[in-house]
C-alpha cells in the first residue's frame, strides 16, 4: 500500500493529542483504537486479496444480500420483528409500536421500515447499494442476478430515500456501461430480466400513491429535517470553538448538549447526519484536511486502474459511500458501516484489484 508511515504516525499523535484535551478521554481512547482497529483491517484487505479473490468477495455478498433482503421484506409484511433463530443472527426484537423504532407514514398510515439484522434501514439500505454495486459490475454467476432482484425490493421496502434515488443512477450507470462494451450474448438475459424488473418496480412505487408520498411529500418542516439541521448546526458550533484538534475523538455525542440551543428530545442525541462535518467537529480543521487528502489520493489510485471512470466498479463504490455519508453518519459510528468502509479502502488500494 502506498502510504507514507510517518504520515499514519503524525495522524496517530495528532489524534491522541485532541483526546487528551477532549472531554471524556476514555471515549476518545475506545475511538482511537478502533480507528486502528479499521485500519489493520483495510490494510489486510489491501494486502491480501490475492488470497480471496474478487470473484469469491462478490459471492459472499450476494448470498449476504439474498439472506438480508428474504429477512428484510417477511419484516415489512409482518411488521416485526421475526425473532427465534434470526435473533442469534443479529436480528433484534422489535415492532412498529417499539419506543424509537424507524417507522414512514404513508398516506396517513403508520409502516415500520425494515432492519434486517442492521441497527437502522438506512444502514441495510446503505449495504445494499454498496454491495449490489459490486455486484452488478461483476457478475457471472444465476446468483449474483437473484441477489440483485431480491436485493432492489428490498431496498424499496427500506423507504431510505438516498439509497434509494441512488441505486436507480447506479443502474443507469450500469446500463450505459453496457451499452458502451456492447453486451455480450450471455449477458443478455440478465440485462433484460433485471431491466424489466427494475422498470416494473419502479412503476410500482410511483402508481402507488403511499409510496409516491413518501419520495414527492418532502417538507423543511419535517421532523427528519429539523432535527438533521440541529445537528449540523451544533456541529459548526463546536467545530468554530475547537479548530485545531477538534471536539476530540469519539467525543461528539458527550459535546452536544453544550451546543444544543433548545431542550429536544432524547433522539437528538445522535451523531450530526454527515461524516465530512462529523470528522470536522471531532478532529477539526486539520483532520478533515487528512480526510478529504486521503480521498483524494485514493480516488486517483482508482482512476489510475482503467481510464474508462464508468467501468470502474470502485469508483462507483467509493462515491457512493461518500454520496451516502453526506446524509448519514453509520460509516464512522456503527460496526456495520465501519466495517463496509475498511473493506471498500482496502480494495481501493489493493494491488491485485482488476475491474
């Protein structure tokens, strides 16, 4: 991997020196480590994908996808929770009358968003772009094509918005790839079969007035929007008291009452909805200078791997997390996406790496 040591070494100390001033320094230790802890794990994929292979990587997500989205949408038409076995999955207990669970209103009622075994449907929303987009760019196998049909209903039954308006522009994308190579003969079904499904969804979801609700009814009033204004400006608030070192690591959530300008509710003690802003109020000016720095240099490390930028599933990838991250905080505060982003690093700068 091409990156300087004593540059990780400066971040480390530099990271420790805006813990130590931070407010709650055990907080912004348990950060730290995982932060290395992500970072070991990016640098393994990095360095040993020859060993696993893409082909092998996009099975797994393929048959992580089917086993998700099956689990995702008996959620929706139950309404709950499935519990026995799927609990010992990561499923959780829940219903759509638990205390802070996600639910939508559509056309005056009350739906429950599916979790699968994620900790919001936004985040199973998230993997699901991110691995279906691997997916598509990759296939070659039946199953890869039934884990991208499952998965896209799936993905509507989420209701997440972004994800969703997403995935529509990555297929779009994927089309236009397809028509540039010219498909290929044992393409053609699948081209056809997940076109069709794909324009039928869509239709659906348009002709169905609740659901059409929910993507065309978007208000500044919405409690959503309210709440992710807040946040953010809590964010530039703290950001503008701690330039330099920022807030501290992993010391968001214990600054935020400081910076709070009205009594909320509880569920506003939640991470600022952007991980540009969020690395901003934590690490300040200079740790979202190395962010933006190492984004840039791995965006370069991608493009430099096949000059056709619509052929490239990672630059795909990439952009989606950080398209994503704009609107959500999972990639830098939950394992799940935590996880998601090492991998995605790691493939960026993995050697071996051929689209």
């Amino acid at each position: 991997m091409v990156f300087a040591y004593w540059r990780l070494i400066v971040l480390v100390i530099f990271l420790a020196i805006g813990i130590w001033f931070s407010k709650n320094t055990i907080a912004g230790g348990y950060g730290l480590l995982k932060f290395l802890e992500f970072l070991f794990l990016g640098f393994y994929v990095a360095t040993n994908f020859k060993k696993f292979g893409l082909r092998n990587i996009v099975l797994l997500f393929s048959v992580g996808i089917i086993l998700e989205s099956l689990l995702a949408i008996a959620q929706y038409f139950q309404q709950a929770s499935l519990g026995s076995i799927f609990y010992f999955f990561g499923e959780r207990t829940f219903s759509l009358t638990t205390p802070g669970i996600a639910n939508a209103s559509l056309n005056g009622f009350l739906i429950l968003r599916p979790y699968g075994t994620f900790s919001h449907p936004n985040v199973l929303a998230g993997y699901l772009v991110i691995a279906m987009t691997l997916i598509i760019f990759n296939f070659k196998k039946p199953i890869f094509m039934a884990a991208l049909i499952i998965g896209t209903l799936a993905l509507f039954l989420t209701l997440s918005r972004v994800a969703i308006l997403l995935w529509l522009i990555v297929f779009g994308s994927w089309l236009i790839a397809r028509g540039i190579k010219k498909i290929k003969l044992q393409a053609s079904t699948f081209y056809v079969l997940f076109s069709i499904f794909s324009l039928l969804l869509v239709g659906f979801i348009f002709a169905n007035s609740a659901f059409r609700y929910r993507f065309t009814n978007i208000n500044l009033s919405d409690e959503a929007i309210v709440q992710r204004e807040s946040l953010i400006n809590s964010s530039i608030s703290m950001t503008k008291e701690h330039p330099i070192f920022g807030a501290g690591l992993n010391n968001f959530l214990v600054n935020l009452p400081s910076y709070q300008t009205s009594r909320t509710p509880l569920f506003y003690l939640q991470p600022v909805h952007n991980i540009f802003i969020l690395v901003a109020a934590e690490t300040g000016i200079i740790g979202l200078a190395f962010f933006l720095w190492f984004i840039i240099v791995t965006y370069k490390r991608v493009l430099n791997k096949n000059q056709f930028l619509i052929h490239n599933s990672l630059f795909i990838v990439l952009s989606s997390i950080l398209i994503l991250g704009m609107f959500d905080h999972y990639f830098l505060t939950l394992q799940q996406g935590q996880i998601l982003l090492a991998l995605v690093f790691g493939l960026c700068w993995s050697k071996e790496y051929e689209v």
